[in-house]
C-alpha cells in the first residue's frame, strides 16, 4: 500500500512511522508512506499556503491553489482509491473503517492546520473526511498518524502472526478480554485460575 500525506508540518509526523510495527512494514516493502511539504506548492516565495478567511471569522485557512497544485502533481503519480481530508467534522473513525481502508492500493491524506481548508477542495477533490473522534487538534498530523497506523498494521504480513490483528479489540465488536503474563502471582495479586489450567478453549 502507498500512502502520501500532504501537510504544513512534515516534522510533525517523523517519527510516528519510523518505529516498531509501522517502521517494519516498512521495511518489509508492504508500507511505502510518504509526507509532502505542502509549501513546496506555495503561492508566492515567502511560502505563503494560507490566507485570511472570507467573511472575517478568525484564524487562517490553507488556500485552493497550493492544495490543487500538490494534489495535481501527485495525482499524476498514482491513481488514489481515496483523497482523505482529517478534520474534526468527519465521519468518526472505527475499526471497520480501517479495514476497509486497508484494502486500498494508494491514497492520499490531506492534513488540515489552522481553521481547515477552502471548502472548495473539500467539494470538488475529497472522497472521504475521517475524524479521529470529537475534539480539535491543532491540525489533521496526528489524525493520520493514528489512521496511518490502524491501516498498516492491518496489511498482511505486516504483524508476525497474522491472527494477531484478528484478535485486536473491536474486529469482532467485542472488546479483547484482559491479559496477563508471568509471573502468575506479584505482589500477592494472582492471575486468574482458568489460565493455568492449560484448556486454551476455556
Ligand atoms: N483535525 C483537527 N482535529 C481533528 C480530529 N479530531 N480528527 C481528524 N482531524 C482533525
């Protein structure tokens, strides 16, 4: 799966894909993510990708022009299954979301930053808008970090055991039971006595 991310703020998810199961997917060449700068689309040379919202409500709203441009460019790479917009008025994120989402070959996630961008793009480039549950974030980075990562640890091959994903809380709608492991008593707190009975089924 190929997942480019368009955003203000390329720092900002450094390091979410660079450890444990996302960095070893990959490694693995089943995960290829990639983050674009969106000011490498900016209108003028000061780097100007914002401006001032029509009707004078406050903060800054990323603009039509570097947005189409960015989403031109790499849409001249790849065919996307889906153009995902983060924001906080999406549908809220869930498990069966994902893995349908996982399903996908390419696409493409738009961060927000500041008060969103131009409803136009919304309107006339984006196939789905994912929020990550309902407060604000600063902007859409860390939302599809959090997408980024419920998707690719769903990629076959991706976790060791495959049936480790199968198991997660949520895939069969019910929450995974608790866990435990040795030793089977600290501190005077014991495990359950059903786990050392050696019936796997019980
Ligand atoms: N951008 C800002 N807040 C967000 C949220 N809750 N989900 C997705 N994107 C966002």
């Amino acid at each position: 799966m190929h997942i480019d991310i368009i955003t203000v703020l390329p720092e900002l998810l450094e390091s979410p894909f660079g450890h444990s199961i996302m960095k070893r997917a990959q490694e693995k060449g089943l995960l290829v993510v990639k983050t674009h700068a969106l000011r490498q689309w900016a209108v003028n040379e000061y780097g100007q990708v914002d401006d001032y919202q029509y009707g004078g409500g406050a903060g800054m709203v990323l603009m039509c022009e570097p947005l189409v441009n960015a989403i031109e460019a790499l849409s001249k790479e790849r065919k996307y299954d889906g153009i995902i917009y983060l924001t906080p008025d999406g549908q809220t994120l869930q498990q069966s979301m994902a893995n349908q989402l996982s399903m996908k070959e390419n696409l493409l996630l738009i961060c927000g930053h500041y008060k969103g961008i131009d409803q136009r793009i919304r309107d006339h480039y984006i196939t789905r808008e994912i929020s990550i549950g309902d407060y604000v974030l600063s902007g859409g980075e860390l939302a599809a970090a959090v997408l980024v990562d419920a998707i690719g640890r769903l990629l076959p091959g991706v976790l060791n055991n495959e049936t480790s994903a199968l198991t997660d809380s949520f895939q069969d709608n019910l929450l995974a039971p608790p866990v435990y492991t040795r030793p089977a008593e600290f501190k005077g707190w014991k495990i359950p006595d059903i786990l050392l009975s050696g019936d796997l089924k019980k």
